[in-house]
C-alpha cells in the first residue's frame, strides 16, 4: 500500500514538472484562480485555507529555515534568468539587424559575409533587377558591401580583439533608416573616415571622434558615432571604395538592398535565377542574420537549463529538509486538527501551498536581483564574421515568467513529499509525541 | 581523531536530514567541478607538451595573408627549427551546419612534422605527400561525418573560388584518418588538412600567400627574441606580422569568445552564498536539538574547546563529505560528456589544482556554518541546558 502510493506521487510529481515546463504563465494563474475559488467555496476548500494561514502564521518562528528555501530557489532562479537573459539577448541583437524588408545577396553557398565575394559587375546587374525599391532620383536603394577586420585593444582586458569594418555604399543609410548618427558626422566617400558604431566604442579603447585609427598601414580618422540598436553597433563603418582600395580588394563581398515588399524577394530571386551570369543566394536580412545567432544561442540555452538543474536539485533538498523539519515540529498540531475531524486533503494542500509561495517570493527575488543587475548589462562575443558582436543581456518578461515556473516546480517537489508525511501520521503517535 | 566516530555518529543522528544537505552540497561541488573544467579550458586552451611553437600572422588582422616569400627568410632566423604554413579555409561539406564539424586548413607536407599530436601512418602520410587532391580527416570528423579512406568528398561555401570548377566548389580524395597523441588534444581530430600547393593553384586570387606561418623554436628560453627576429623581418612593410607563442595565440583567441571566467565566477558565488545558508541552517538545526547532549559531554568533562571542536569539525566533515562526493562524481561526469560529444567538447579532466581550490572551499565553508552554532554549543550552561531552559 506504501509503495503504491509512493508510486503515484513520484507520478504526479513528475507529471506537474511535465505540465510546469509545458503550460504557460497564464495556465499557471488559472490554476491558481481556481485554487482560490475551490478554498472559498467549499468545505474541504475552507478547512485547507485555515490550515494554510496557521501554517504562514508560524513562519516567523522559522525564519532561518524558511528563508532556506526563498534564497536557494532566488539563487536558481537568478542564475538561469542571467543565463537565459544573456542568450536571449544575442539573439535580439542579430534578429533586430535583420528584416523582411531588406535583402542580403551573397555568393552560392557562403555562409556569412567574410566567405562571401560578389564582383563589381554583379552589383550593376543585381541592382536593376525588379523588386527593389527605387530612391527620389530613381536610384535603386542598393548598398555593396565589404567586411574586413582589424586588431583594435579592448578596454576591459587591454589585449587585442578583432572588430568588424563594413564598407558600406552610398545608400547604406537609406537602407538602414535605424542608423542614426548619434555624435560628430558621417564619412565622406572617398576620404579615409569611419563612424563607429556604440557599441564598438563602449568596447574598445581609441575610438572616440576626432581620433585617428590605424588600418592596413593607413591613418584613418573616426568623425563620428552612430546608434542602430542592433548588431551594426558593433562595427566601424567607411566608404566600401576606400575600404577596398586600403585592403586591395577587387570585388565586393555583399549587397543588401530594400524590397519593394517582403513579397518581393521572390521576385528578385526569379529575376536573379533568370540571369545565368549570377551565381547568388538571396535571403531576406531577416533570414540571414536569424541563422547567425542560432548556434550560440541555443547552446548559451543548454548550458543555462543543465546548470539551472543541477543548482535546482540542490535547492529541492534543501527546500525537503526545511518542510520536513516545519512538519516535524507542528506534528502535534496537525494531529490535533486530524483528531477534530480535519481531513487529509486540507493538511496536505496547506503544507503544499506554503512551500510554493515560499518558493515563489524566492523567485520574484531572484528574478528581481537579475533584473537590477544584468537587464541591459553588455558583453561581447566573437560573431561569425569573426570579430566581436556587442550585444546586452536581456531581461524579458517571458524569461521571468519561465523562472517563476521553475520556482513553482522545485517548490512542489521540495513539498509534496512533506506534506504527504504529515497527513499520513498516525494521529495517535503524533500526539504523544514531545 | 580519536573522537571521529563521535562526530560521526552526530552526523548521522538524522538520517533524512543529513542525506538531504549532503546531497545539496554534492550538487553545489559538482557545480564546481564542471565550471572549473570549463573555465580551464578558456584559461589555458590544450596544447602538446614541448612543441615550442611560434604562430607567425599578420598584424593587420587575422584574415589578412603573408606572403610565401616570408618562408626562407623566416627559416633562416637564428635558433628556428622547422618552419611551416597553413591556410584557413572555411568551407563546409553538405550542409553549413557541419562547418563546426569540421574545420579545413590547407598545409604544406612539413606542417605535419611541426605537429607531432598528428597521429598517422607512414603509409597514410606518404599517400597525402604523393596525392594532390589528397586529404587527411582527424578521426572525430570522420566517425561525426561517416566518411572513409578512399572518399571524395566535395566541400563548398569558402570564400576561395576554384578556377577548375568555377565556383566554390573543392574535391579532396580522403587519403588518411588521423588520431590526436593525448586525449586533451582531442580537439584537432575535427580538422581536414589538404595540400597548400593544390590549393594555391586553383584559388582565383591571392595566389603565393599563406594565412600563417608556424615556427618551431629549439628552446623555449628562445622564443622572445626568435618572435623579435621574425617580425623584424617584415617591420615596416605592407605585410607586417605579429608572433606570438601557440598558447598566447589561443589565449587570444578563447579571450575574444567572452569573459568566461566572470560568468563562472558569479555563478559560483551564487552558488556557494546559497550553499552556506542552506548548510548553515542543518548545522544549527542539529545543534539546536541536541543541546542536551552536548551539555552531558560537557558534564563528563568535555573542554569547551574540545565542544567547539566537536562541532566544527561535524560541520567540515559534512562538506567535505557531500564536497568530494560532488567532485568525484563530477571526475566521472566530465569523460562521459566528452565522449557523448563525439570529440566536439574536450574538457581536461579535474585536475590536482580543483581539488586544492575545492577542498580550501569546503573547509572554509564549514568553518563559515559550523562556527555560530559551535560557539552556541561551547557557550552553553550546563545547568540550563540539562533543564532545558
């Protein structure tokens, strides 16, 4: 009989993690909804409310041990949001540079701008085929674009690092109506002078208007700073033609134009395939820069949940030991209700609902002290252009709602085995005892 | 020591209890044991013991190319063993999302005597050195990719076009499956290395130049000035270099993924913090409870030096405990995650260091929680206690 009921609850604890990890935040709250309605309403419900209070009454007698359980599930829930946060944010940052609006064009097969090369004759072709959006003077909004990069110092360790020049075409800001020049002014073509985004800026040391940078032998001066608020941020912009003449290219690596709408890009790919000349792949910037942030975010996000685990069954036990205790010294008081007539149900939900609202204010904790500290917190990673990608940890209210569940979680299972120990005392032994 | 069994047995008078904080120390310990291993593979990337390599590339930036000519001339530098090169390639076989799979660098037949953690046949390396279209692919790729001696296999997608396809296009003959000397080098068996001079005829541009240069030094105590000596040969050129040993070269490099160590480190200090509150309430949970007792021992004739020392020593003994327990178990994780990886991830096992940092953690954190309740246990008044007041 033990062992069949040990059984069933090591089902249904697993089937509630099950439910937990799959349900979102909303169902959380109905259920909880419902919980309340059923205290209010019935019987059984109003007898497990008046367990619960006495139970939350005496928590200030249990303080240490209570708070056992608010800062280990906090400590759980911190380090995974962090985690995810920072993941999350990477991901933002790439998917923001990218749309369904603009194209990138880039040589069959490449995968990503550095291995990519597009000759100035297949910029004059791809730049009138249809589907892309014409400026005032009729101009197709096309930019041909060139990535290089340099070694720059970096502030917070002072060693080399490598940052990523775009050389961009005249129509560069046009295409990217998000780039706004936030200090000093933009380049001129022809002269050797950058814009640096702000991220690259806050990363790397001798970037500031009016400094002079050297690249590829050659004194280059930075005029300006600009803001996109995506990936670009990390990157010095200059004219594509004096980029390629300083680095002695010939060809382009890249263009990326503006559709005339997100319908449009399977027109430009017809037109492109029509032209046997042209050996391209075309993605929306959406597409591309999706596919660039999948990698390292999805392992930032195996990472988070396997250390999330391992500190959430540390924080379990601890949660165990605590109720356990919590139920050993109210033993006498729960035998007393069960001899007056109290079921085992009250008992066992009131034990349940005290470690669960324990283990969510140590979540709303955690998620807090996360939020304080690592909202918009900024790092840097290597990208797949091979230089440094600035992005800020991002902390959403999805991620907070996914901790606060694994808060839940943890608490139940720190809890239901407790309570169910404290409902199946027998009522006599409970009572003798001291 | 002879009151070992004492403690002990105080340990053990709950049994749940104890169980539980064990079991949260072994995760907090196992925890540890992990990050380290991670964190040391970014603080000291894995490299063959007695190589004295020299990575020799362009100042400018990693993707800018030297020009062959620099061979000779590097070569004849005073206290240069053997000079070798390589190029990048950055293509992909299938699907771009093998390009992780397998890393290809184009080399020249004596890069493999630079590199004695290459392991292969003298058969093998005489039918690269004969084939030009020859290929050796590192034994993880191999197995991850299902391709074997005799292949051919097509890689696309690099930035280099190839004059005799037309397009992106290489075909390389699989002509040798190589093995890394130790297992911490595991993580060379994902490259494939073709021939340099295959490759420099068929590229559509920057023929005659190479992505790097390796020199082997003959002594370590050399390598300052022999990296002195190489750049100086370049020194204000077009294609200045910058030399650097293989380790601060990969150093380098791992630096640039991110700060790893901070994020371990705040991780741990969530941890440990979580740890000393969650050990700290059994110990004086454990204490509280058995006042009486300890007031008995006290009665026999127990110090109150000894009754602190009881007490500590219990709550060092349970991290130390759950702690090596923690450690140990993640010793055993750390292989099976390297082989489920399939040569992809290669931590170093948990070294000597670890366990020093992991045991000085462990005795101070018992200190830290056994300390307020052992000073409660010496305090007590025999009196009071036994009438438990």
């Amino acid at each position: 009989m033990n062992l069949l009921i040990n059984v069933i609850t090591v089902v249904v604890v697993i089937a509630v993690i099950a439910v937990l990890v799959v349900v979102p935040i909303a169902v959380v709250g109905i259920l909880a909804l419902l919980l309340a309605v059923w205290m209010a309403t019935t019987r059984t419900g109003r007898q497990a409310w008046s367990v619960t209070r006495v139970g939350i009454a005496t928590i200030p007698q249990r303080l240490g041990s209570s708070s056992v359980i608010v800062v280990g599930i906090a400590g759980v829930v911190g380090v995974l949001v962090a985690l995810l946060a920072m993941g999350e944010g990477f991901r933002q940052t790439l998917q923001q540079t990218g749309d369904a609006d603009t194209a990138i064009i880039m040589r069959g097969g490449a995968t990503a701008e550095l291995s990519s090369g597009v000759s100035r004759d297949d910029f004059t072709l791809i730049a009138q085929e249809p589907g892309i959006v014409k400026d005032a003077k009729g101009k197709p909004v096309a930019s041909p674009e060139l990535v290089v990069v340099a070694n720059l110092p970096k502030k917070s360790s002072g060693t080399d690092a490598n940052v990523e020049i775009r050389g961009v075409g005249e129509q560069a800001f046009e295409l990217r109506p998000n780039v706004k020049i936030a200090e000093g002014r933009s380049f001129k073509p022809g002269l050797r002078e950058l814009v640096v985004g702000k991220g690259a800026l806050a990363q790397f040391t001798g970037l500031s208007v009016g400094s002079k940078l050297n690249l590829a032998n050659q004194q280059w001066d930075v005029v300006g700073v600009f803001t996109s608020g995506d990936a670009h941020e990390s990157e010095l912009w200059g004219d594509v033609e004096t980029v390629s003449t300083t680095y002695r290219r010939t060809g382009y690596q890249s263009i990326t134009v503006r559709l005339t709408s997100p319908e449009a890009i399977e027109t430009l790919k017809a037109g492109i395939a029509a032209d046997p000349r042209l050996k391209v792949d075309v993605k929306t910037t959406g597409d591309y820069y999706s596919a660039q942030s999948e990698n390292l975010s999805k392992i930032i996000r195996i990472i988070g949940i396997v250390i999330g685990s391992i500190m959430g069954i540390g924080a379990v036990f601890g949660a165990l030991n605590t109720m356990y205790a919590a139920v050993a010294t109210r033993a006498r008081e729960i035998a007393t209700l069960r001899a007056i007539g109290f079921r085992g149900l009250p008992v066992v939900v009131s034990v349940l609902l005290e470690t669960m609202l324990l283990a969510l204010l140590g979540g709303i904790l955690g998620a807090a002290v996360t939020w304080l500290i690592f909202n918009n917190y900024t790092v840097s990673t290597l990208g797949s252009n091979f230089s440094q990608v600035v992005f800020a940890f991002k902390v959403s209210p999805a991620l907070i709602a996914s901790g606060l569940k694994w808060a839940l979680a943890i608490g139940f299972v720190g809890g239901v085995f407790p309570a169910l120990r404290a409902a199946r005392l027998p009522v006599t032994t409970a009572l003798r005892e001291l | 020591m002879k009151y070992f069994h004492l403690v002990w047995a105080a340990l053990f008078r709950r049994k749940t209890r104890t169980l539980f904080t064990l079991l949260s120390v072994l995760a907090a310990f196992l925890l540890f044991g992990l990050l380290a291993a991670v964190r040391s593979t970014f603080d000291a990337p894995p490299s063959a013991a007695g190589v004295n390599r020299l990575v020799v590339s362009s100042r400018i930036s990693i993707i800018q190319s030297l020009p062959q000519s620099l061979l000779q001339r590097i070569q004849s530098v005073p206290d240069v063993k053997d000079v070798a090169y390589a190029n990048w390639f950055g293509g992909y076989y299938q699907d771009p999302k093998n390009q992780q799979q397998m890393f290809q660098i184009a080399i020249n037949p004596g890069y493999l005597d630079v590199y004695p953690e290459i392991v292969l046949s003298a058969d093998q390396r005489k039918a690269f050195e004969s084939t030009r279209t020859g290929a050796l692919i590192g034994e993880a790729a191999a197995k991850a990719l299902n391709l074997k001696i005799g292949d051919k296999i097509p890689i696309k997608g690099a930035i280099f076009t190839n004059k005799s396809s037309g397009d992106t296009t290489w075909t390389f003959d699989i002509v040798g499956i190589f093995k890394a000397s130790e297992a911490k080098m595991r993580g060379i068996e994902n490259q494939l290395l073709f021939r340099w001079d295959y490759f420099n005829e068929g590229r559509g541009f920057g023929e005659g130049t190479v992505g790097w240069y390796i020199a082997q030094v003959d002594d370590p105590k050399h390598s300052e000035q022999v990296a002195a000596a190489i750049d100086a040969i370049s020194a204000n050129s077009d294609h200045e270099t910058k030399t650097q040993t293989e380790e601060a070269f990969n150093l380098a490099f791992v630096k640039q993924l991110g700060d790893i160590g901070l994020i371990v480190g705040a991780i741990m200090a969530a941890v440990f913090f979580t740890l000393v509150l969650l050990t700290g309430n059994t110990m004086a949970q454990a204490v509280r409870e058995r006042i009486p007792e300890l007031a008995v021992l006290k009665t026999l004739g127990f110090s109150n030096a000894s009754v602190l020392g009881l007490v500590l020593a219990e709550s060092i003994l349970l991290i130390v405990l759950g702690g090596t327990l923690g450690l140990l178990l993640a010793q055993v994780l750390l292989p099976a995650l390297n082989a489920g990886s399939g040569g992809r991830m290669n931590f170093p096992p948990i070294g000597v260091s670890t366990w020093i940092t992991g045991l000085v953690w462990m005795i101070g954190i018992g200190i830290v929680v056994g300390l307020l309740p052992a000073l409660r246990g010496m305090r007590l008044r025999i009196v009071d206690a036994l009438a438990g007041r």
